[in-house]
C-alpha cells in the first residue's frame, strides 16, 4: 500500500457496546449486520466521512460524534453513530452505537453510552424510554 492511498484510510475501533450492537443484530437480521460491514469497511478505507451530529438536549452533546446510515430493503433504516477520537477529520473513529433510525434509538443510545446526558432524571427517562423502546420490538412469545 502507497503511502497516499494509506493516508486516505481510517482508524476505526469499538467500544464493547458496539461489538455486543453488531453481534446481535447479526443474530436477528444477518443481511443489515451484512450491510453495516459494508459501512464501516468503506468508512476505514475512506470512502465515505460520517455526517457530524449536533448536542440536543434529549442525547446530550453528540458534537464530536457522526452518523453514517445503514438501508436495507424491508429491513428499518439503521444508524452507525462513531466519536471522532482523533484531530477532528473523522481520520481516528471510534463506533460507539449501532441500532435502529427509528425513535432515535441510536443517538439515544449513544448519549447514555458517552456520558453526555448528564442531568440525573433526564438520563433515567432515556433509560426508561429505550427499555420501552426494545421491549415493545421483541417477538412475542410462541
């Protein structure tokens, strides 16, 4: 590898929570796990740069973080949210979240996982709300 077409590549790693995100939804939906390699492959290779978020105050300060989108077909858009840990440029990623558009359950998720919602009952109700949230997706029981 040249290092031009070196300098153009990423650094992308995961927290724990991330891995554990991808696991599972490989387990329950393997062409959307399929399709968020794809992501994250073209994200390390530079091909694509993750949209920046914004701090509101139902995720907290999310400013560092971006978003890159996941489609499927039949399948609920999905979100990969990463944290630039590096300079800025989205050159040194870290994957903090993967789950569902839907509700914003990723940046939720993500905001809870950072620490950036803060004020105690606000992070209680996040909790509370994405139990809800995950609760009401399970399949019934046979």
């Amino acid at each position: 590898m040249t290092s031009q077409s070196r300098s153009k590549g990423r650094h992308v790693t995961f927290l724990t929570e991330a891995v554990n995100d991808l696991m599972l939804l490989n387990t329950a939906r393997p062409a959307v796990a399929r399709a968020v390699v794809s992501v994250l492959v073209r994200l390390e290779r530079g091909v694509i740069t993750p949209t920046r978020l914004r701090s509101f105050t139902k995720t907290g300060d999310l400013s560092d973080c971006g978003k890159l989108t996941v489609l499927v077909e039949d399948h609920p858009e999905h979100r990969i949210v990463v944290r630039d840990v590096g300079n800025g440029h989205f050159e040194v990623i870290e994957v903090v979240a993967i789950a569902e558009r839907t509700d914003d359950v990723a940046y939720l998720i993500s905001g809870l996982r950072l620490g950036r919602i803060t004020d105690r009952i606000r992070k209680s109700d996040t909790e509370q709300r994405l139990a809800r949230i995950v609760a009401g997706r399970k399949p019934k029981g046979r």
